[in-house]
C-alpha cells in the first residue's frame, strides 16, 4: 500500500511540476488574483487522477489483493478465537454440571 501511495504522490508532484511550468511560462491560464497557487494545485490534482487510474493500475490491484489478505487473515483469527472462546465456555459449563 505504501508503495502505491508514494506512486500516486509521485504521478502528482510530476503533474505539478508540470502545471507550475505551463503557468508560469504563460501557456496555461493564471488563477484570479492571489489563487494562483491553488489554481496549480486544484489543476494538478485534475491531471494526476486520470493518469494514475490508467498507468497504475496494476499496482492498485496488488495493493487491493493485499488488502483483501489481511482482511480474511483478520476474520478467521477473530473466528479462530470465538471458536476456542466458545470451547473453553462448553468446558466449563460441562464440568459445572458434573459437580
């Protein structure tokens, strides 16, 4: 997941570098007055979005598969307990019977 994250961090901070350029040189638009920092942000994070679906794509199914592992490890240890939590509760009711 971690590396998935510092990708997508990456593809953003590329497409910024990028957007601060084409501003700054005058090829894109400025924003309005004093917003033009959060002009190039709001237009890098437009630009980042579609490129990180489509070119990380595998990464993000491993990720997800990750994810889905500890997920169904989590569940069967939490059943695994109830299991022998459940046992321990029959022992002690059967040896409370005999007494």
């Amino acid at each position: 997941m971690l590396r998935y994250t510092l990708m997508r961090l990456g593809v953003f901070v590329g497409c910024l570098v990028v957007v601060w350029g084409l501003v700054h040189s005058g090829l894109a638009p400025r924003g309005l007055g004093d917003s033009n920092g959060l002009w190039i942000v709001l237009l890098a994070l437009l630009i980042s979005a579609p490129i990180s679906l489509v070119v990380l794509r595998k990464e993000r199914d491993r990720a997800s598969e990750r994810i889905v592992q500890r997920v169904n490890r989590a569940k069967a240890d939490l059943e695994a307990n109830r299991n022998q939590e459940d046992a321990a509760d029959e022992t002690a009711r059967a040896q409370g019977q005999t007494s």
